[in-house]
C-alpha cells in the first residue's frame, strides 16, 4: 500500500501533515514531502486519515 499525491491539486494547507507526521511533512516551500511512500499496516490507519482530512483531495492511497 502507498500514499499517492496528486501534486497540481496540492495547496498546501497541511492538515495532513498534523494527522501524519511521521509519514509526511510540508518543506519550507510549503511543498508536500513525503518521508514514506510505501506504507505498513501499523501506518495504515495514519495515511487513512492524512487522505480524509485534505481539503482538496490531493492525496489517495493505492
């Protein structure tokens, strides 16, 4: 399972990052970053809710 961005949507708004901060971060650009691309089950449940909370539908999981 992997986290997909679709980076022309992205606005940068980083309510991912604060529900998964250990699978993502905005740079100092305010790009989204992802630290991992691939994701374990113990993560699952942090990347489910990294896709729930952006507002534009910029991430999915595959």
């Amino acid at each position: 399972m992997r986290i997909v961005v679709d980076r022309p949507r992205c606005e940068g708004h980083g309510l991912c990052e604060e529900a998964a901060p250990r699978l993502m971060h905005l740079d100092d650009d305010g790009e989204l970053v992802l630290d991992r691309e691939e994701i374990d089950e113990a993560d699952a449940a942090l990347a489910n809710a990294a896709v729930r909370v952006c507002p534009v539908a910029a991430l999915r999981i595959a």
